[in-house]
C-alpha cells in the first residue's frame, strides 16, 4: 500500500562525512510505515540494531541448506555448520584485533559474558577485602554480577566519581586504585551519557596496580574500531544485537592466559575432555567455556554482521554517528526546556539522553511513538546513574549507520511539538463525574 | 493502538498540571506508597479515616508520567468523602473507566498505580504495621 511521507523532510546541511543514504536499503524493516501513514523513524538503536538482508541471508540459508549440531555429528551438515560456525569465530578475532581465536567464547550477550568472568575468574581469584573497581556510569549488566561476587567472596565494590557533564573524574584513580584492587570493570561508551571512555589509559592505570580489567563493549564494539591488543584489555564483553547481528548471541574476549587457567563456569556437554563415573576433566578453550549446545545460527549471523560493518567501516560509521549526533545536539538545544545529559559531540558516541521538565519521559516516549519516532525512555538500566544526576528516567534518541539527519529533524520537530503541548498553561481541572 | 490525542486529553492534561490534593496530610490516619518498578514511577497516598469509617480528608504525592499522576488525582477526587466500604469496592475496572482514555496494557499499569497504593493504603494505618517508607 502506498503511504505518504508525514513527517518532515528537510534539506540537511550536513554532507561531510555522512554515509551514503542508499545504505538504508540494505535493512528491510527501515522502510515501513507505521501508526497507519507514519514513517518509521529508528532511534533506539542502543537497545537493539536492525540487521541488513546479509545476515537474514546468512541464517536463513544456514537453515535451508546447512543446519546440524557443531562438533559432534560424523555427517555432511554437521561439518558445515561446524565450519560456519568456526569461521564465524575467527571473523570475530580479527573484527576486534584478538591474538587467537581461542580467545573468543560465544555467549548469549554482554550480560552473560560478565557473568561468566563474576563466576569463573571473580570466584576463583577474589577473597574477602579485596577491591573491584566500577564507575557510576555502568549498566546493571556490570553491576550487579560484581555486587553478587562481593556477597559471596566478601570483596568491596568502589565507584569511579563522573563530572556534573559526565565524564569519569580520572583523577579520582589516584587513591581508588591501590594493591587491594583486584578487578577493574567499566564501560567503554556510556549506554545513557553517550560518553567514550578513555579506555587504553584507564586500563595502564589499573595494570599498573597488577587488576585485571574488564571492558564492558556493548555500545563501543557496533560502533567504534576496536583492538583488544592496543587498548591492553584482560575481557571485553559484547552483543551481536546491537551491531547488526541476531538476538541471543554475544562475545567474551579473554586474554588466553587468563582463560587457560579459569575453571570452567557452566558444565555439561562439549564443554569436557573426559568424564568419568564421578569426575570430569575440561575441554580445550575455547569450547572449555561453551557448555551445551550453542547459538550456532546467531553466531553465523554475527559473522555476517562482522562482514557487513568492516565493508561499510568502522571508521566512516563513526564519523557518520558523530555528524548526526553533533546535529541532534545543535537541534535539540533550541527546545525550551530540554536538559541534555552527558558531555559535549566530541566526547560522544551516537547517543543522546535528554530530560523535560514536563511532561515524564514515559510519555515523551509515547507521544514520539505515535509519530513514527521510535526511542526509549526509563532509566536505561543505569539507576545508579541517573540517582547521579537527580533524576528518575530520561529519553534517549541512539543512532546508527543508517540513520538519517532528517530523522533528526523529525525527532526535533516532534520534540518540540511535546514540549509546546505540556508547557503549564495555568489550565484548571474540571470536577470528574462521580463514579462510586 | 490509542493515538496521542485519544490518551492525552484535555481532561487528563487539566488534572496533570491542576491536581486535586496533591501534596501531605499532616492529619493522615493511614498511608501507603508504592512504585511501578518498570519505569520508576512513584504514587504516595495519605488517608484520614473518621470514625464512621468514611475517607475524610485524602491526598496524594509521587513523580511520573503524566497517566500515572493524573490518575491519582481523578482517584483522590473520587474517593474524597466516600465511605471506605464504597472505596474498597471500586475494582480497577471502575479506574481505568474514571481514567477514560483507552490505554495500551503497558499504560494501564501506570493509570492503576495510584488505585493500587490506595487500595493498600486503607489497610495501612499509619505508625502501625506497615513501616513508613519515607
């Protein structure tokens, strides 16, 4: 059904750097229209990407033609998803720069790959008093499986302090880093602040005081060059949904030292050498980490993600964010009343959070939804964050490779529709019909 | 799917930025607070409850969306007066009618936080029982 254009299209000043706007067609579900005659606009990409036809291709195929368990069956398929799932791996070890492949375990996501650190590495090396390291600005995900190490080894969790624009206060690692600390976990891109953490210095700093570092790479790996072996990380955790991958696929990278001497966190099959009636000794890495059977299509899907994103290049993908982001910014700041939070486009990545006065960002949200603009609102999974900053919840506008800057106009345009609507206008309630 | 003009209406923008009794009251015999855990939205009711069993004086105080607090005013003017047997009666239901605009199930839950810490709030006496959370 053929459907009109409702909200703005206006010429963009931006040409620079941006990526060509015929990128969009390789993403089938970007050109919808939605609440009847509403284009969709697609802002909540922090959440979740949208993936392009090459990695619908590459699981869909998988399933037409190739499908089997990986590294059991002695058959024809098995071999060739075991294959496709093996090579899928080694794309992953080059996309971030990793020595070997037996340093990438497949998880479910960035929550299950810090689990597995919190499980395996905290458990077997962190005793009472000793110190892991976070910041304010972290995601629950690396929070509260550091809070529950501490519950059962009796370790201290400490939080690195950010400035009122939120920026991670370095200075403060002068005394919250000492021979106690034995961990280092933290965010490389703010998921609320859009912040882009000085990742390489932060993790000198904490090796210099013998911790071991975790990078929590959820926002930074879709979208940002990354090299495990220039920025020194010991773990990097990610998710393949949020850089144009499946659902329910994620990455551990761990340095291989650290790997071969963790024990094994989750038991069961393919993930042993031998069992015996009442022992077991473990597998190899990296299957050592992989009990059960694995997202193999996922995993192959984010291979064809990893192909996707190194075709296009990280590099112009971040250029492009920082365009629209920059813009956003300059928009957003002519909206009566609107609070941005975190730091100025040049310490971002492609993310702003914002927050009225009036009304709640619930309904910010909604009211955007029934013009087409999706974006999400709440507290982002960062409660300690916002507490930081006194508030409850904010709405945040993410962006990505196909987004485009009259995306940004109709996110403005709507914004500023809202707070015009929901300025007090001194209105006064009428009596409500009685009803009990 | 309700549109924006459908749930934002004037009726409910009235009560959002004029609220019937919103604030404490110093005289509250009972109390309750509580929150939407999803998106943090908070609703505190106080009641003073004679001893003829009628809601003498009642007022509400939180933070959140707009459905959440407007909701909870339309409720504290409708229960303003009211016997309690009246008050514990009105099923949530009867809230989402009061409320008027169609709401997605996800929005219910905000349009219901008010009703459901007054419904608590009449068990709660205050200095009793259930601790004040403030």
């Amino acid at each position: 059904m053929p459907a009109i254009t409702s909200n703005p299209v206006v010429p963009s000043p931006l040409t620079g750097d941006l990526l060509p706007a015929a990128l969009r067609d390789d993403f089938p579900i970007l050109s919808q229209h939605v609440h009847g005659e509403r284009r969709l606009v697609f802002l909540d990409n922090a959440a979740s990407s949208q993936r392009p036809r090459s990695v619908i291709d590459a699981m869909d195929r998988l399933y037409e033609r190739d499908y089997a368990n990986v590294h059991r069956g002695i058959h024809v398929l098995s071999e060739r998803s075991t294959d496709l799932y093996e090579e899928a791996r080694r794309k992953i070890q080059r996309f971030i720069g990793a020595r070997s492949e037996r340093e990438i375990i497949f998880t479910s996501g960035t929550t299950s790959s810090i689990n597995l650190v919190a499980r395996s590495w905290g458990d077997a090396n962190l005793k009472a008093g000793d110190e892991i390291l976070v910041t304010v600005m972290e995601h629950h995900s690396n929070l509260v499986p550091w809070f529950q190490l501490a519950e059962r080894t009796g370790a201290v969790v400490k939080q690195v302090p950010i400035t009122d624009d939120g920026q991670l206060v370095l200075e403060s690692l002068d005394s919250l880093l000492t021979e106690r600390t034995k961990l280092v976990a933290f965010t490389a891109v703010s998921n609320t602040l859009g912040t882009i953490n000085p990742v390489a210095e932060f993790t000198r700093r904490a090796h210099a005081v013998g911790a071991v570092v975790l990078v929590d790479g959820a926002q930074s790996v879709p979208h940002v060059a990354t090299n495990v072996a220039a920025l020194g990380v010991d773990f990097l955790a990610f998710s393949g949904h949020k850089m144009c991958g499946p659902s329910g696929i994620g990455v551990l990278y761990g340095r291989e030292e650290l790997l071969e001497a963790m024990p094994p966190f989750m038991g069961g099959g393919g993930m042993i050498n031998r069992v015996y009636a009442d022992r077991f000794t473990a597998g190899e890495l990296p299957a050592k980490f992989e009990a059960g059977t694995p997202p193999i299509a996922e995993a192959i899907g984010l291979g064809a993600a990893v192909d996707y994103l190194t075709t296009v290049g990280l590099d112009r993908i971040h250029r492009h964010e920082l365009e629209l982001v920059g813009y956003a910014m300059e928009r957003l700041a002519k909206i009566d009343g609107i609070r941005m939070l975190g730091p100025g486009p040049e310490q971002r990545a492609g993310l702003v959070s914002f927050v009225f006065p009036h009304p709640h960002a619930h309904d910010v949200a909604q009211l955007l939804d029934s013009r087409g603009v999706a974006v999400r609102a709440g507290h982002h999974c960062t409660q300690p964050l916002h507490d930081r900053l006194g508030i409850t919840a904010s709405t945040r506008a993410s962006f990505y490779l196909y987004n485009r800057p009259d995306e940004v106009d109709a996110l403005v345009e709507a914004l500023g529709r809202i707070a015009r609507t929901f300025r007090p206008s001194g209105r006064k309630r009428k009596k409500t019909d009685d009803i009990a | 799917m309700p549109t924006e003009e459908e749930i934002y209406q004037e009726h409910v923008l009235d009560h959002y930025e004029d609220p019937f009794h919103r604030g404490e009251l110093p005289t509250a015999t009972h109390a309750h607070e509580d929150k939407n855990p999803l998106c943090g939205d908070v609703v505190r009711v106080e009641l003073q409850i004679d001893a003829a069993g009628r809601v003498q004086d009642c007022f509400f105080s939180g933070t959140g969306c707009v459905i959440s607090q407007a909701a909870a005013s339309m409720l504290m003017e409708a229960v303003h007066g009211k016997p309690v047997v009246e008050v514990q009666s009105l099923a949530a239901e009867d809230m989402l009618k009061l409320f008027g605009p169609r709401l997605t199930p996800n929005r219910q839950k905000c349009c219901l936080l008010g009703w459901r810490v007054l419904q608590q709030a009449i068990y709660s006496p205050v200095g009793q029982a259930v601790p004040d959370k403030r």
